[in-house]
C-alpha cells in the first residue's frame, strides 16, 4: 500500500496535458517521493488468460525499472511519464490485482486510469509461460544489484524454479503449473526486498551499539 496521500479523484484537466488520463480517474499525491502500489482485486474471474488495458501517470520517470504497471505478477515498465500499456495474464485461482507500482522513491504524484479487462482463453498459453520465464530471468539477473540484500531462501528458490521451467510445458496442465510456480518464486524474491532491506538497518544498529545480532533470529550472515 502506498503511505497516507491525498487520494481524490483527478481534474479534468488532465486530459489535455497527460497521454491516457482522461476526466476522472485515481491518483495519490505525497509532499515527498514515495514507494508503493495503487491496485484493486478482482475476484471469481473464471480461469483463462486475460488481456489488461491501463494507463499511468507519474510526475517523474525514474526510467530504471522501478516503476510499471501489472497484473498479478506480469509487468511492464513505464517508458514515460505518462501513457497507455497492455500486458497478458493468466488466472487461475479467480484472483486478479491490477495497478500501478513504485519500487523506488521516484515520483511525488502517481495517477491510474482507463482499466480494461479482455477474456482472451480458457487456456494458459506458451505466451504467459514465455512472459512468467523472461520476467524471472529479468529480476534474477539483478540478484547482484538491485536485489543484492536478498540471500536467503527466496533467492535459490527463484533460481530453482528458474531451471525447472526454463522448457516450454508440453501439456496445458504443465504450463499452468509452470506459469504459477515462476510467477509466485519472482513475486516472493521481489517482495522480500524491504524486510531484508530493514534487517540489514537493524544489524547495523545493533553493531553501533555493540551488540551482536549473529545469534538472533533471522540475523544470521545469511538471513
């Protein structure tokens, strides 16, 4: 969830100024940059793969992939401040989280417009198999960078489900559980960052105070 903003509806002005925010549509506004999501939940969507239509607005482009719109764990990255993305996904539990999210304190103002959700298959596709597999690759590839606090379980289990589905599925079971088992390894690492990220600040401290968090819970040099 984003910090508390002022969350209201956008002026119609907008449209004119900003590609695909058009009249009203949703926004949240910080005195500072901030990090967060702005989403909603559907729920009791028939298993199949959907088409999502959103359009984004921030008022700085990081331009670092820190920002981008989503559907459960299909992403795609803003290229500029403003404008209208589309991204494949595939369902199968009935549940579905749309929005726009910020990784990195970057924009002050973000702003979601213009959803639209299309039916596309009853049937998982080589398509969200490919998408599941090029977006985990993508954010293991960053595992020594931007992910470089994260070593623990969540990090080989990323690349164990890596190597395990790095082969197009035959079947419409397998790609199924091929597409659950990437997006769900992807999306733990990812979202494991920020409590990695606060253990790392609580070592330190510990440390200045002389004290030696090795021995605590989840203090370990690998957790």
């Amino acid at each position: 969830m984003l910090p508390p903003g002022d969350i209201r509806k956008c002026i119609g002005a907008m449209s004119a100024n900003y590609d695909g925010i058009t009249n009203h549509s949703y926004e949240n506004w910080n005195p500072s940059a901030m990090t967060g999501k702005m989403y909603q939940t559907v729920t009791d969507l028939p298993t199949g793969t959907y088409l999502l239509q959103i359009s984004a607005f921030v008022n700085t482009h990081g331009g670092n992939e820190q920002q981008y719109v989503y559907a459960n764990g299909d992403e795609v990255y803003l290229d500029k401040e403003s404008g209208t993305y589309s991204t494949l996904v595939y369902v199968s539990d009935g549940l579905l989280e749309v929005g726009l999210r910020q990784d990195s304190a970057i924009a002050n103002w973000i702003c979601i417009d213009n959803i639209a959700l299309y039916p596309v298959s009853e049937e998982a596709t080589a398509d969200n198999w490919q998408q599941a597999l090029q977006r985990a690759k993508g954010v293991l590839a960053k595992a020594t960078t931007v992910y470089a606090c994260i070593n623990g379980g969540e990090l080989s289990d990323l690349q164990t489900a890596v190597s395990a589905y790095a082969t197009q599925p035959a079947s419409n079971a397998d790609l199924q559980t091929a597409i659950a088992a990437l997006n769900n390894a992807t999306n733990t690492f990812v979202a494991a960052k920020p409590a990695y990220l606060q253990l790392a600040q609580t070592k330190a401290l510990l440390n200045t105070l002389g004290i030696d968090a090795r021995h605590l819970p989840y203090a370990s040099e690998l957790k």
